[in-house]
C-alpha cells in the first residue's frame, strides 16, 4: 500500500493532491444531470474513488451511490477510463485487457483491467490499440462497438466466451 492510504479523504484533501488514494471513501455529495458532481456537507453519501491517469497522477474523481453502482458521476470529467496502469501494462506485456461495466466491478475485480467512466469523451485515445478487449458482457462489448466504429480504429473486443 501507499503512503496516501492514511491519508484523511476530506473535501480538502481530495481537490488539492494530485496523487492517487488508493481507497473508496463515503463522501457526501450532490449529483448533477450533465454528469458530475460536486462535494456538499448536506448530500447524499456515495462511494468516492480518484482516477488515476498516466503515470498514476490523479486526474479526476468518480462517485456513486452504493444502491447504484450503475449510475456514476465525475468531479471534472478529465479523463474517459478508470484503470490506466492496467491499459499501459497490458500494452507493454501484450495481454488481453478486461472491460467492466461499472467502477464497483473494476474494484471487486481487483483493480484488473478498466472501465469507461466517461462514454462522451473520445475513449479511442485512451483504449489499447494493440491488444484485444474482452467485455464483461455483450452489451458492454456492443457499446465499444459503436463508440469506435468511426472513424474505424484497429482495436479488437471480444464478448465474453471468446
């Protein structure tokens, strides 16, 4: 574990590090219709994660609520994946990257693999482009396929079973 693992995850600590935490907090928070949220003293609790991004600086923050890992919400919408080690790694050694569906599934699958937090962002730039992507499921993997259909990108997804 890191040394931010101690760390206290308060309003204040979460906006001002530019380093990952490396664990979900409840924090209160209101959420918004164009997809993000924000932090309040009166909110909803929700799950609250930092998103990592090259290099493992943080660059954004999802949450969700616990009764809806369905549903998220981003603090700046800065980057589109959660998991970009896992993409970097996958890419240098040359393996097959899993695709979850939510960020509570790339938590419970051990931080493996990514997960699109941002479907408006333009994904393609983020994805692996050398290596397949094996999807959670045939939705999730008919979902990659419409986002990259154009313009057409070498990027290989496989539904679950193959």
């Amino acid at each position: 574990m890191s040394a931010h693992t101690t760390l206290e995850l308060t309003r204040p600590a979460v906006e001002a590090t530019d380093q990952p935490l490396d664990r979900v907090s409840m924090l209160s928070v209101e959420t918004h219709e164009n997809g993000s949220f924000q932090f309040v003293p009166d909110g909803k609790p929700a799950n609250v994660l930092s998103v990592p991004g090259l290099h493992g600086r943080m660059e954004d923050i999802v949450c969700w609520y616990p009764a809806e890992p369905q549903h998220w919400w981003l603090r700046r919408h800065a980057i589109p994946v959660l998991g970009m080690e896992e993409i970097e790694r996958a890419e240098f050694e040359h393996l097959e990257i899993d695709a979850h569906e939510t960020p509570e599934a790339w938590l419970e699958a051990g931080r493996r693999g990514f997960v699109v937090i941002d479907w408006a962002g333009d994904i393609q730039l983020w994805l692996p482009q050398s290596i397949p992507i094996r999807c959670a499921s045939r939705r999730l993997a008919s979902r990659f396929r419409k986002k990259i259909a154009l313009p057409p990108l070498p990027i290989k997804i496989r539904e679950p079973g193959q």
